[in-house]
C-alpha cells in the first residue's frame, strides 16, 4: 500500500478502537488484512493499534475506579 493509503488505514484504525467495547488482539482485528500492508507498515500499524488501544482502556479503567 502506498503512503497516503497508510495513513488513511491508520486514520481508520484509530477511529475504530474509538468504538470498541472492549480490547480487541491484535490478530482479531487484523485478520485477513496483514496482506494489505508491507511488512515495515504492518509492524508500524499494529504497534499504532496496541499504543492507540491501550491508551483507550486504560483512560476507561481509570474512570470506572
């Protein structure tokens, strides 16, 4: 994928965990996209998920306290 798809693809990722009801693996999420990405862009994307994702849960268990 090119440069501009990337980054929409990570725009969406982000606005997807925003939704997201609880934490969700990287391989539920992913599944069946990985091919989609260049090797350096699927590490870069899936970091950006676990970082994003983990961001989010902790912020809602922080509330729930």
């Amino acid at each position: 994928m090119n440069v501009k798809e990337f980054g929409e693809e990570i725009e969406r990722i982000q606005e997807d965990i925003k939704d997201f009801s609880r934490p969700y693996s990287p391989c539920e999420y992913f599944h069946s996209r990985e091919k989609l990405f260049r090797e350096d862009q699927f590490k870069r994307a899936v970091d950006f998920f676990m970082d994003c994702q983990q961001k989010r849960f902790e912020r809602k268990e922080d509330d729930a306290v």
